[in-house]
C-alpha cells in the first residue's frame, strides 16, 4: 500500500500564511490599544502612542496586500458544491467524530469555505474604513458623519475577524494533522481520505507508483 505523504501546501503558501497571521496579530494588539483607554497599555508593545497610531494603518495595508495572495491562490478551491450543503446538515456528525455517511468533500470543508469569505469582507471592510479614518493621509476628504461611521464599521469588522481567527486557531487545533499541514505542508494519506475525500482523489488520480505526490495544494 501507497504511504507516501501528500502534499497540502507548499512552502511560499505556508511562507504567505505565517506572515498574515503575525500581521495579524500585530495589527489586532495594536488595534485593540487604540479602541479603549483601558487597552492602551498595550501600546508599549509598539513604542508608546504615537508610533502605534503611525504603525497600526501600515500593517493593515500590508496584511491586506499579503492576504489577496492567499485570496488569489485558493479561492477557487473556496467556491460551494452540492456535498457541503449535505455536509453542513451533518456537521453533528462530523464535530463527534462520527463521519460515516457524511459526503465527500474537497480540499476545504464548508466551515473553512465559511470563514475564507468572512476573512475577506472583514479584510475590504477594514480596508476601506482605514483608509476614511487614516488621518494623516485621508480622512480629511470625509465629512464627520463618514468617518464616524467608517470608525464604526472598522470596529465591529476587527471583532468579527478577531472572532473568526480564534474559530480558525481553535478548529486547527481541534482536527489533529491540520496544524502540521501548515508548518510542514504534508498530511498522510488516511488524514487527506478522511477529511477531504474528493480532494484526495483528485490529487491522487494520475499519480504514477514509481514517484512521489507533487502537485500543488
């Protein structure tokens, strides 16, 4: 029997992945440092004050721009299919445990698809309310009304992707081998059958015996 591992991501996706999530982080801390007076002793993680307020709008651009390149490189593998729809009305299923008779999946499960799209209506949201209440350079072409708004949508864009993260932090963790997948870009060949099953035979198809599973995750 065939044991070789296949592989899930490649290094410039997990390289691209890894950078977006310490962005990320960054961006969220200090975010969270300019949101309430109780939270700003979290500004001395970044220089005090001024420097957080100078530095949280240029890692958002740049977790935006790093982010679109996850975009473009798995959005299609993002699009719904008839089996998620009968998977998510499994899903009790699948937290137990118990996936008999839950339909094959592909390469992301309806739950991850979910999150993909939100990370990225919270990413535009976060974009464009920046850019309103980016002071130094853009929020003086806004009446007040706008940017009081634009301060209110970025707000409760930041929960939800804050949210979202701990969901995807938590459901990395919860389903053993995805983690790994991310550090080192392979999962076996039971983990991929069983979690993704139509991904696995698609990968899997014109496999020759005499080498190894190459294509790209």
């Amino acid at each position: 029997m065939n044991d070789k591992p296949i592989l899930r991501y490649t290094s410039n996706q997990r390289t691209n992945h890894w950078l977006v999530a310490i962005l990320f982080f960054m961006a969220a801390l200090s975010g969270l440092a300019l949101f309430h007076p109780a939270l700003f002793w979290l500004s001395h993680l970044f220089g005090g004050g001024p420097w957080t307020r100078i530095l949280h709008p240029f890692m958002g651009v740049v977790m935006f721009v790093l982010f679109l390149g996850l975009v473009i490189r798995f959005w299609r593998a993002n699009f719904f299919i008839t089996n998620d729809r009968l998977w998510l009305r499994r899903v009790g299923r699948v937290i137990k445990n118990e996936e008999e008779g839950v339909p094959p999946i592909g390469k992301y499960n309806p739950g991850q698809k979910l999150l993909f799209w939100t990370l990225l209506i919270c990413m535009l949201v976060l974009l464009f309310s920046g850019l309103v209440i980016w002071r130094e350079y853009f929020s003086e072409y806004f009446g007040i009304t706008s940017i009081r708004w634009a301060m209110l949508l970025h707000a409760l864009a930041g929960l939800i992707l804050v949210l979202s993260i701990i969901v995807h932090i938590y459901a990395g963790i919860w389903i053993k081998g995805s983690v790994n997948a991310m550090l080192h870009g392979w999962v076996s060949r039971a983990w991929a059958k069983k979690h993704h099953e139509l991904w696995y035979r698609e990968v899997t198809r014109d496999e020759h015996p005499d080498r190894p599973i190459s294509k790209k995750g």
